[in-house]
C-alpha cells in the first residue's frame, strides 16, 4: 500500500500542543519533548563510524530529496527534516480512531491548535491500548493504527526518524513530501481538506524525484501502487455508501448488524482479491479488522484526493498555481470549499 498503509504511515498531526486536559496533554508534552532530545543533524549520523550502511544510504536520499523539494517543488526551505531521531520503537504516535455502531460519523477531539480532528494520538501503545478499551466499552466501534511519521506543522524542527527507514525509497519520499506539504497549506479542523492536499503533493513529489533520478522502474512500481491505491479507495467508498444506507432504514439493530458484518466481510473479501491481483499479501485487511472507524481512518486520507489531482491538472502541473488555488479555496467556507471540491473531483 502506498507508504506502508494511509493509516500507519502519514499524517498525524502537531500533537505537542494538542490537547490542554490532564495526562492526555502531559504525555503528548513529554513525547514530543522525546523525538525533539534525540534529534541529532543528518551529517553527522551519516559520518559517524557506528551509522550502519543502510541508515547512511537512506539519510543521504533524504538530504537529497530535501533540496529537491526546496528547489522543485516550493516546499519550505526550513529546518524540517535536517535532523535524524533514534526513538528505538516501531511508531511514533499510535491514533485512536472511534465511530458509532451504526453510523460513518466520527467521534471527534478538539485541539488547540489543529482545531477538531477525528483522532486522538498516544506516544505509547498501552496509553492508546486503554483508551481504545474504554472507547470500545462504550459501545463504540475503535480502530488502533501505529503512525511512523507526523508534521508538527512547522512548529518545531521535524526530524527523520527510525520508524521511516523499514520503509522502501518510495515511501520514505512520500512521507517526506507529504509531510511538508502540510506546512504550505493547513485548515484547522479539516482533516479531509489537509490529508488530500498533502497526498497530491506527495504523488507529484515522487513521481518528479523519480524520474529526475532515471529511477524509471521504481516510478512504474509506485505508479502501480498508487493505482492500487485508488482501486482500495474505491472499494471503501463503495462500502460507505452501502453501510450508510443500512444504519439509515428503519430496521432493528440486530439486522443492521447483520448486514453490516456481511458488507465488511464483503470489503475484505474484494480487498484482498486486490490484492492478490497485483501480487501482493497483507493481513491488515482481514474481516475481523474492519469495522466503521477503520473505514473512517482510510477515508480521511484520500476523499478529496480526486479533486486535488483535477485541480493540479486544470493548472497544468504548475506547483505555484496549484498552491495558490489551493489556499483560495481554503479561503472559502466549509459548505462553499466542500461544494467547490465536490464539483472539481465530479467533473
């Protein structure tokens, strides 16, 4: 899946400053506090005599892909990603995602500086684990996802992190791009606005780098896993659709639980049948783990992904264009700015 699954790899947002209730606020004080410790600049990982090959190889893409993305893609020239963080765990943030039973509507959490998001993020597996249990114990349905990479919005200095390097070149790109996108245009509370533009940024990153590298066969392969991509999205929307009709009729609820796991058992059935197709497994898609937040989560990352793609094509690949369109329609109420894309993906 392209860059290691939506709801694993990008996309967490600025969580050092998120929340101001209690302990949720002092370990996401303490967690960011954590990455920015261990920060270390990329130049000096890369001489050191203990850096393994592998690590210097991937952080010399990196600085590479850095200057490509100042010099070709007007991404910020900052501090962001100059650094390398050793945090010696698998993720970084790990997100609660939670929806009703019976419905696709999002429990939401309200931060400071993001505005109302459909997440909330840990920086340790068990503090999620325990909220995921109290949500669950609430009748809810919950999906836990491991975050490998987040931008704080250019509000500290990302660095690169060890939860990047399992990842192919491709993906570390994507992330990288995708990341930075997120400091050229962000709208408080509106993930689906923020996700989808950071995700065509990222496409057009790696395709770009890619090719100006002569690494052909590697675009091919993300080409292909982009298309992939697009087919899973569709699927999901497919089943959106469906389950949104099922929790609207007038039926109890044991039938609209036995239609929803039907249709989930569907999705997960066609999921794989994908993924078979273009010659590859995953376990991530099994029946028993999907449910209404996980479909949410997925969503928030590529629903307005078609309109994003329309727009950079109406200005004809120009990145300048593109942004400003972008931030003018950032300009535009919700109701206007969701018609607005609504037409643009529809045309």
């Amino acid at each position: 899946m392209r860059a290691g699954q939506r709801a694993v790899r990008n996309s967490c947002l600025f969580l050092a400053g998120l929340l101001l209730h209690g302990c949720y606020y002092t370990q996401a004080i303490r967690g960011q506090m954590e990455v920015m410790n261990k920060r270390e600049p990329i130049a000096e990982v890369i001489g050191r005599d203990d850096t393994s090959e592998f690590v210097a190889a991937r952080l010399a893409l990196v600085q590479d892909a850095r200057q490509f993305s100042i010099d070709e893609l007007g991404l910020p020239d900052n501090k962001s990603y100059r650094t390398y963080a050793d945090l010696g765990r698998d993720f970084v943030v790990w997100n609660v995602f939670a929806a009703p039973e019976f419905s696709l509507q999002a429990k939401k959490w309200c931060y400071l500086f993001v505005g109302c998001v459909a997440y909330r993020g840990y920086f340790r597996e068990a503090d999620a684990g325990k909220k995921a249990s109290k949500l669950r114990s609430a009748g809810l349905d919950v999906y836990v996802g491991g975050v490998a990479a987040y931008s704080t919005l250019g509000h500290f200095s990302d660095p690169v992190l060890n939860t990047m390097m399992r990842w192919d070149d491709t993906q570390m790109l994507a992330v990288l791009f995708h990341e930075l996108a997120h400091q050229v245009l962000f709208i408080k509370g509106d993930t689906g606005f923020n996700e989808s533009f950071a995700s065509a940024v990222e496409e057009v990153g790696v395709a770009r780098f890619l090719k100006a590298r002569g690494r052909e066969e590697e675009l091919l392969s993300y080409q292909n896993r982009v298309a992939l991509q697009g087919r899973i999205a569709g699927l999901m929307a497919a089943a959106r659709d469906d389950l949104e009709s099922y929790y609207a009729q007038p039926i109890d609820d044991d039938t609209k639980r036995l239609r929803k796991a039907r249709r989930f058992a569907q999705l997960a059935a066609s999921i794989q049948s994908e993924l078979q197709q273009s010659g590859r497994q995953s376990s991530a898609w099994s029946e028993a783990s999907l449910n209404n937040a996980r479909l949410l989560s997925f969503s928030l990352y590529d629903k307005r992904l078609p309109a994003f793609r329309a727009l950079l094509k109406d200005c004809d690949g120009f990145l300048d264009c593109f942004y400003n369109e972008a931030r003018r329609i950032a300009e535009l109420d919700p109701t206007q700015r969701n018609a607005y894309l609504d037409t643009l993906a529809n045309r």
